[in-house]
C-alpha cells in the first residue's frame, strides 16, 4: 500500500507490516514475506466541525429522518406484517451478496433458505443465511458488540465452503493479515491495508464497541451510523464476510437508535449501483479524512432505500389484500388465509409444511388447499413431480427480484 496517498487528515495511523505472500513459478510454489503499511483508524467521534457539517446536511438529513417516519408508520398501520418484513429482508440479502460478487435469484434464495432437496448452488444458502445473520443481529438482546458481531459472522457463513470445498472460518476475527487488492499484484501494491492481527485489531474493535453504545448524544444517529459503518469496514476484523457484516449493524442500529420498529431499510441495492463511488469515499475518509462526502453518502442510501422500502411494502400489501379477495371470491376455508400469510415469509411450500400451517390437518387436505391456491394463481408448482412436489409464490419473488419499482406498478 502507497503510504504516500494519506495526507495529514488521515483519521488514523500508518504501521509497518510484514504479509506473507505466495507465489507459483515453474511449478514451485514460493512465499515471501513482503513489507508495507497498514492502517489503524484512530476512536471515534472524529475532530470535526459538527455545526458545519450538521448544516451541510440539514436538507438530506431531515428528509431521510421524514422517509424513515411514514415507512415506520406504514408497517405500524399492517396487521401480521412480519411477513411482509422478511420478504423485504430477503431482498436485501439478495443484494448484498450481489456486493460480494454472489449472485443469487430470488427463487435460489428462498429454495436454499427452505433447504429443498433440488439442484440449489450454495450461493442461495449463502445468501438465505444472510436473513438468519440479519434476523439474530436484530432480535438479539446483546448490545453492539464484539460478541454479537461474531455471532452474525457465525450465522452468516454457516455451512459455507470456499472454491476449494472447505467450509469458510466462522464467528473468529482473523488471526492473518489480508489487504484489499489482487494476488498478483501483491499486499506492498494493495488499494488498503486493514489493522494487523492480534492487539492492534483487538484495540480498534474494543474502540468500535465503545463508541457504538456510548457515542456523544450531539451526534445524529444517522451520522452515526454512517461513521460506525466505515470503522467497521475501516478495521475489516473478519477473513470474509465483512462487508456483509457491516450492512447487518447499519439495519440493525437504525432499530437500536429509535427510528425503525423493525429493519426495513438496507442499503445494498444503492451500494451496489454506485459501488465504485462507495469504495472510493470509503478510500478517502482513510487517506484525506474526507467525512462529509461520505456521511453524505450514506445518508443518500438511507433516503433512497427509505423511499424503496415503502413502495415495495405497498407492493407487499396490495399483493395480500388481492390474495384475500381471490380466496373470499373462492369461497376457501379460513385456514388457508394462514398459508398465505406463511408465503410472504417463506415464498415456497410443500404439503407437509402446509399442515402444520394449517393446524396439522390431514395430507390429502393439504394437497387439495395447495391445488386451490394454485387454481387462483397464487402458488405455482415447480417441481412437475407427482410426489415431494413444491409450490413457489412467484408474485412475492417479483417484488423481491424487481431491479425498480417502476416495472411492478399497475398503469392507472
């Protein structure tokens, strides 16, 4: 890493390091130890002018304060909107594993977090385990901490096997250096140097931990947040998995600050479309100490996905109240409204699964609700098997899946 891009602003400290590299030449594998820098961020709250920058973001600030208000509202006026609430979560952990270069459908997604028995790649159970990570980080009773993030790290790479077919280290931060940068151009030429093992990342997470419980009360949480989250990716305490880590404590503080009941606005989809910008405002904070454009960031994310989040859960309550009409219209059983409710929060399901939601009903039972609800078109059958078959809500997986919100709504 070039310790001549940091200017004097830079929030943090530059240490020399030694990082082993490997390479492979006529056959012979080699490792070197190669030298350079890596950076340590200095404690949170930054020396800055706050009134200043409070004043630059005024406008941002308060529209995505109003944004977050009525999406709160929204789900606060739906009745059982759990549902609703996890098909969103399911969205965002589609795209953020989309950041990390695991691409997954949404029917990958939901058939990996149902763990069917059919041809599902492990990228759809990485990417469901990114709900039962988000899920665990926000109804823990734990406060941020260094024991919390390693739970979600746990949740979040449980069963997962590298390219090589070895599962991936879980819930321990990393006992090596890494960099940010490629193999063949090597740690001395990385774009970033993360905080060494041992006592220097275990000072910066301890750090990180002090002031996400006990940050200045003159601070917005907002700001906040947004600082909380480039320590985190600043310190990368994790081999793999940091960036998703980091989104999960950005949803989840927004719940612990008061301004949502519940997780409902991520952040992926905009990271993902300006993902060059983000890694270049995460760069300058380290190198030039540039806060505002990166709180600015982030505010921007919170707005956007804000203002996402309550179109698509209007998407989600239309889609239900339709699904109630279309029953009523069909005369259908009471107890089938339950399987509807289930959909929203696992879009698939098969008749045993259909019995339990239906009070354990008898199997030939089950099959004829499955076969009424795919007669109104609410389910589709997906595997065209006459026994073990699934049903798949592909409505809910269009909502999810939607790169806009614009392509689902309905001409006037």
């Amino acid at each position: 890493m070039n310790r001549n891009q940091f200017t004097p602003l830079a929030p943090g400290n530059l240490v020399d390091v030694r990082i082993p590299r490997t390479t492979v030449r006529s056959g012979r594998i080699k490792t070197e130890a190669v030298e350079t820098v890596a950076f340590v961020p200095n404690p949170l709250p930054p020396a800055l002018d706050w009134r200043e920058l409070k004043l630059r973001l005024f406008d941002r600030h308060s529209e995505a304060l109003l944004a977050l208000g009525k999406l709160n509202g929204l789900h606060k006026r739906v009745q059982n909107s759990a549902g609703l609430l996890r098909a969103i979560w399911m969205r965002e952990a589609k795209l953020s594993s989309q950041i990390e270069g695991v691409h997954t459908t949404a029917e990958e997604l939901v058939l990996g977090g149902a763990s069917r028995a059919l041809p599902v790649r492990s990228r759809g159970k990485e990417s469901a385990n990114y709900v039962v990570a988000l899920e665990h980080g926000v109804h823990s009773v734990l406060p941020t901490s260094k024991r919390l993030i390693r739970e979600i790290h746990e949740k979040l790479l449980e069963g997962i096997a590298d390219d090589r077919g070895r599962e991936m280290p879980s819930g321990d931060f990393r006992r090596v250096h890494v960099y940010i940068g490629t193999n063949e151009l090597g740690p001395e030429n990385a774009k970033f140097v993360p905080p060494p093992p041992g006592d220097e990342l275990s000072r910066c997470l301890d750090a990180f931990e002090t002031f996400a419980n006990n940050r200045p009360r003159d601070i917005p949480a907002l700001i906040a947040i947004a600082m909380e989250h480039y320590q985190f990716e600043a310190i990368h305490p994790f081999w793999d998995g940091n960036g998703r880590v980091g989104r999960v404590l950005m949803s989840r503080s927004l719940v612990t600050e008061g301004l949502l009941d519940h997780p409902t606005v991520y952040f992926s989809a905009h990271i993902y479309r300006n993902k060059d910008k983000y890694n270049e405002l995460l760069l300058r904070v380290s190198t030039h100490g540039d806060w505002a454009s990166w709180i600015e960031f982030i505010i921007d994310a919170i707005l956007i996905s804000a203002i996402d989040s309550i179109v698509r859960s209007e998407l989600l309550i239309d889609l239900r109240d339709r699904y109630y009409e279309q029953l009523k219209t069909l005369n259908a059983k009471s107890r089938t409204f339950a399987v509807v409710d289930h959909l929203f929060a696992v879009p698939v399901v098969n008749a045993d699964e259909a019995r339990k939601i239906l009070g354990g009903v008898a199997k030939l039972t089950a099959y004829s609700d499955l076969a009424m609800l795919e007669k109104a078109g609410i389910l589709t059958e997906i595997t065209g098997q006459q026994r073990d078959r699934d049903w798949m809500a592909k409505d809910i997986l269009a909502i999810i899946e939607a790169e806009d919100t614009e392509s689902l709504k309905k001409p006037d």
